[in-house]
C-alpha cells in the first residue's frame, strides 16, 4: 500500500493500517502508492487534452464541466504533492549528509509533515470514484424488527434521532409517512426525507439492523430487553411533486398497478370520502408502496411514486455493485451487509458500531442526533480504507 | 346507516377519548385515526378539536369543518352549500391537464376555457394553474355563494380572477363571445329516484341537493346547444347510461356525426368517470385521442 522511504519496512504492522499515522522515527513519512500516482498522473494528462479541446473553442456540455473540474482539483493536488514531497527528500538528505544544518532542518521537517499528510490524504479521497448519489438528498425508512411493541418503540427513538440530526445540522426534512402503532407509543413503519443535497453521502451507512438492548417502559419486571429496528436509507431521485408526475409517466401501463383503497359503490358525487390512500405494485421488482399520510389522493400517489423510484435506484446500484465486486472476486467484507450494524444499549450507556469496531458512551448524545457524527465519521473513515485498498488491487 | 360494532367503539376509546366520534363517519380504526390526526394538524387548540369531532359525529364533511380541501396543488376553500371536491374529479382534472400539456406544451395562442357548473371552482383553476397565463377561464354557475367561492379559490392560490357568470346553464341561452377551446362541466348526476338508496348519509344530510340531483338534462343541454361553440368538451358522468346518451346524442346527429369523436374514461375504482369528445379535426386530437377509450370516431377521421 505504502512504501516507507529510506527506511526499509515493506510490511506494515496490521495495527498501523492504511492510513496509520504512527511514526518510529522522525524521518518516516508514506508515499502514495505507484498505481495511485499512475491515476493521478492519467488526471494530469486528461487535462491537457481538454485545455485543448477547449483552446480550439470545443464547447464544453455539463458532462465535461463535471470531469473538468475534478480532474483539475486532482491536478492541483498533485502537484501540491508533488512539491511537498519533493521538499521533504531534500531535508532528509539534508539532515543525513550535513551535521551542521541537522536542527534547522530537522524543525522544519517536523514543520511540513502534517501538511504533506493532509494533503496526500486528500489527493486519495480525491482520487476515489465518486458514489454514483453522493450529491443527492436521501429518503430513511425506518421498521421495527423483533421485539413486538418495544421494537416499535425504538423505532420512533431512531426516527426521532434522525430528525435531530438534521436539525442539528440545519438540514431541511419532513416525515413523509408515519403510521403509529394502536396503542400510540411506537411506529410501524416511518418514512422521513431529509432534503439537504448530499445527505445520502452522510447517511447511507444508516442502513442496516440497528439493535437495542434496555429495560423497555413495557416490562414490568425489570428486565432487560434485546429489540431491532431496520433502517433503510434511499436516494432521493424525485425531487418535487412535478418530478413525480413525471416519473409516473416514465414506467410503463403494464409495469405498475396502482390501486386505490376504496369499497366498491358507485363513487363520484354519491360518497364523500375522506380515505385517501394510494397503493403502487411495481411487477418487474415486486415492490408495493402504501401511502395515506395527506389528504389529497394525489398528494399521496406523488410520495409513493418518489419512494418506488428511490427504493429502484438504490436497488440497482446495489446490484451493478454487487455484480462489480463479484468480477474481481474479491471477498472484502462490505459496509452495507444487512446483519446487525450498530447496538445502542442502554444500561452501559454504549453504543457500538459493530463494522468498524467504533465504542461512544453517549447514548443521549447520539439518539438525540448531536453525536452520530462521530459514529457516521468512524464509519466514513473504515469505508475509505476499504475503497483505497480495492482501488489498487 | 349500518351501526358502529361496540368492540370496535370500546377499542377507539382506548386510543383516544374522541376517536368514537369519528367511528360512524370513518367506519374503521385506522381511518378514525387519520382523520383525527388530520383535524389535530389543523386546528389550533383542543376545544376546537373536540367540536370538529362532534360534528364529525353527526356526519359534517370534513372539508366543511377544517373549511378546505386540498385539489392537485392547489387548496380549495369549501363551505356549506357548494358541493366539496372529489378524488374522482381531481384525478381526471390532472390527468387532462398533463395530456394538454404534453402535446402543446405552454400555450401561446389564447385558449379559452369555460367551466360550466363550477361550484368551487377546482376544475377550471387547477386547469388554469397548469396550463399557465395563456388560457382564459370563464366560470359558470347558478349559485352566488358558489361564485364567491370560485374567486376567493383563485385569490387564495394566486390566480388571476375568473371571468364569472351567473346563470342558469339549462334556462338562460348563453351565447359566448368567441369560441371555447376548452368545455368542461361536473354536473349534478345523481336521479333523482337513485338519490335515497346510493347517496352516503353525510353526503345526503349535509352538501346542497342543487350541485347532486340531476339527470340527463346537462349531457342534453351539451349536445343540443354547448357542442356548437366548443373544440372540445369534457363532462364528468355518474353512470355508463348518460356517456351512451352523449354519444347517441352525437352519432345520431346530422351535423355533430361529421366531426366530433366521442370517448369515456374510468377512475381509479373502475367507474365510468367522465365522456370527452374533441372535433377530429381540431389541435386537440393529439392530447385527447388517448384520454380514454373512444366509443364513436366520425367515419373519414381514421384512427
């Protein structure tokens, strides 16, 4: 992954890691591994051809901006890497051949590393492909798993977390759909979209079994409880009631079946409903959408179109993943395997990550939203390591 | 109307104190319960609350009690004695206004549009919402409140204020100062002998008889007079009877037989909803071919 320089270890102790930042001697520091470099150098090139496009007055369209721009920050981080890197060699050679200059240079040397660090870090981050949602808003569909009412309630806990975390970021949501449960002190199932574009890219280690172990306020015993609530997390691809009807149009009349809940009669002026529930069956994938929050039939119809195009998207980069990762055969373990992700247990005051192996004893600082923040990062960080790692095998 | 199930009673009880009330209205739990949320969304403090579920009980329309009723994206104010919007109106309404939009994309020549019957207003408004500033509506009805409540619907949603008429549609000859584009019409359909037996209890007790208890005297009034100053019509039914009528009306007709295209459309339920029809040869073909189902195509038009 690493070579270290000058100093002779190929194999990094597994505590160090990828990007372990553990130095023995003052004068280690990690360059980027030669096939990254190689990416970089691909970037740097691209450029040039596109300055050329651009210089003989090619238009540019949106697809090509996009590229521009990212192929131009990498270039700049390349070079700033490439400078940085180039410094820090000339110190060390000066601090090994010239006694006299040892300590000026060594300060300075200790002085640009972190800097070199960042800035070969961010090159990596930059080089990375980007996930094909990064920029969109996201949809959370929150279930109950086992442990019947106290299930539920956790559910309406985890529902309630995700509110605060957005609120606690200023990020714009509403609950699309919340059904209670009958005696009112959980949920069945919930459905919140949080409308900040790149909120997906935050949130979509969410995804997964998510367990709970406490006292519930149902148990008269005092004992303790195991429950589970699933949560899913979706792109948003409809981003407004317009798009919806337009992506209504996009399936075709024999794909979907859209059934309104209503008894037979003769409808029309004859009956005054105010039943007003939507229910979309997609064939081709088998998925069924419900909708009866709004009063309007129509409101609702739009929600469970954007939901349906949500859950295909999400679907289908999971399968083009799943298909790439089988083509390298790899056996990586991944970050969104649907087992059991994270438990919130309650006596201890701990909540355990349990992909990245992250522990914060705060249980009322994360499930009120203000520290998921550290648990999502620790999560961001492993998930970087594991895509660094597939981009060089 | 068929009596609440005690067990069922005993179990609304148990979620809240006022759910019962809502129980003859709503007939279900889950219903009881979505309107209860609904009515707790909207009124500001408990006391309130606690009245709208009593009237509930003696089975006032909710949108008469929460004083509105939302209609494709707009909000229709509704008051007693103007008939409230259905789900089967507003389906049909969206599903034309897309059809117009898709194949004529925004209007740039007039396009006027005329609503006969227009109660709240919902029809011609959303439609002029969607269609955009190009297309000019005219809102006919017989009852002043029912005007009164088309503008202020219009006001309320930032639309320009309809051109209004008030006038008995089947009485008075309205002879339009140039040709409609665009008819349409929600007229009172239930006969009068079927009103007792299939008319819901709420519906019966509480919306105005006026905009409810009529027959074929519209669809006739279509064919005979209105047909002549329009492209295009689009009437909402209540059975397949009166589409037959309408399409008979058209078919049989010398003149009408020549150049117009008779279709009906179903709602979501699978009722007979609505009967269009277009001249064959008139700009709307394209959107309104597709609408439904055509029952009667005048011979020479093709498909």
């Amino acid at each position: 992954m690493f070579r270290t320089f000058r100093i002779a270890r190929w194999v990094l102790p597994r505590r160090i890691g990828l990007l372990g930042c553990r130095f023995q001697s003052t004068l280690e520091f990690k360059e980027l591994h030669p096939s990254l470099l190689k990416k970089a150098h691909q970037s740097v090139q691209e450029i040039v051809q596109l300055d050329q496009a651009l210089s003989k007055g090619d238009g540019f369209d949106a697809e090509t901006q996009k590229t521009y721009s990212r192929v131009s920050s990498i270039r700049s981080m390349y070079e700033e890497y490439q400078e940085l890197l180039d410094n820090l060699k000339g110190l060390q050679e000066m601090i090994q051949t010239d006694p006299s200059l040892k300590d000026d240079a060594k300060s300075e040397f200790d002085n640009s590393l972190p800097q070199f660090r960042q800035v070969s870090n961010n090159l990596l981050r930059k080089l990375l492909p980007p996930h094909p949602f990064a920029e969109k808003a996201c949809i959370l569909e929150l279930r109950p798993g086992v442990g019947g009412t106290e299930a539920m309630i956790f559910t309406q806990d985890l529902l309630n977390m995700y509110i605060g975390y957005a609120q606690y970021h200023h990020w714009k949501y509403h609950v699309i759909a919340q059904n209670e449960n009958q005696s009112g002190n959980g949920l069945v199932d919930a459905i919140l979209s949080i409308d900040e574009p790149g909120a997906y890219d935050k949130l979509k280690y969410e995804s997964g079994v998510h367990r709970v172990q406490r006292i519930p306020a149902t148990e008269t015993k005092g004992r303790t409880h195991t429950s589970t609530a699933a949560v899913i997390v979706l792109p948003q691809i409809v981003e407004s009631v317009k798009d919806a009807e337009q992506s209504e149009r996009s399936f075709r009349p024999d794909e979907i079946r859209i059934d309104v809940m209503r008894a037979g009669g003769k409808g029309g002026q004859h009956v005054n409903t105010t039943d007003s529930a939507v229910r979309i069956t997609h064939f081709p994938s088998g998925i069924v959408v419900a909708m009866q929050d709004e009063r309007s039939q129509h409101k609702n119809k739009a929600k469970a179109f954007a939901v349906l195009r949500a859950r295909l998207a999400e679907r289908e980069r999971k399968e083009k993943e799943n298909s790439e990762r089988a083509a390298r055969k790899d056996q990586v373990t991944t970050t969104d395997r649907s087992d059991k992700i994270r438990t919130y247990n309650y006596p201890q005051n701990r909540i355990t990550d349990h992909r990245c192996n992250f522990t914060l004893y705060d249980i009322e600082g994360v499930t009120s939203g203000v520290k998921l923040d550290e648990v999502i990062d620790s999560m961001a960080a492993r998930d970087f390591e594991e895509r660094s790692k597939s981009l060089i095998e | 109307m068929p009596r609440v199930a005690p067990r069922l009673l005993k179990k609304a009880l148990k979620a809240h104190s006022l759910l019962p009330l809502l129980l003859p209205a709503c007939r279900s739990i889950e219903q009881s319960a979505q309107e209860f949320r609904w009515i707790r969304n909207e009124l500001p403090n408990m006391k309130q609350v606690r009245q709208a579920c009593l009237q509930r009980f003696k089975l006032v329309p909710l949108q008469y009690i929460l004083g509105n009723q939302p209609f494709g994206e707009l909000d229709i104010v509704c008051r007693p004695g103007v008939l409230i919007p259905r789900w089967e109106t507003e389906e049909w309404v969206c599903e034309l206004s897309e059809r117009l939009l898709g194949s004529m994309g925004p209007l740039n020549s007039p396009f006027p549009i005329w609503d006969l019957c227009c109660g709240t207003g919902c029809v011609g408004l959303l439609l002029q919402r969607r269609l955009g500033p190009g297309c000019s509506l005219t809102a006919v009805d017989v009852t002043d409140a029912a005007l009164g409540l088309c503008v202020e619907n219009a006001h309320r949603n930032d639309l320009e204020r309809p051109r209004l008429i008030a006038t008995d549609v089947l009485t008075k000859k309205i002879v339009p100062d140039s040709r409609i584009s665009l008819l349409t019409c929600n007229p009172p359909y239930i006969p009068k002998n079927q009103f007792a037996a299939d008319t819901s209890p709420s519906v019966k007790r509480h919306e105005p008889q006026l905009a409810l208890i009529g027959d074929l005297e519209f669809y006739s009034s279509l064919v005979n007079t209105w047909i002549h100053h329009t492209d295009s019509f689009v009437y909402e039914v209540g059975d397949r009877r009166q589409i037959e009528y309408v399409m008979h009306g058209i078919r049989d007709d010398p003149r009408l037989q020549l150049e117009w295209c008779v279709g009906y459309r179903l709602d979501s339920s699978g009722c007979p909803r609505v009967v269009y029809g277009y001249k064959a040869e008139s700009s709307l073909a394209g959107a309104l071919s597709g609408y439904g189902d055509l029952l009667y195509i005048p011979p020479g038009a093709g498909k």
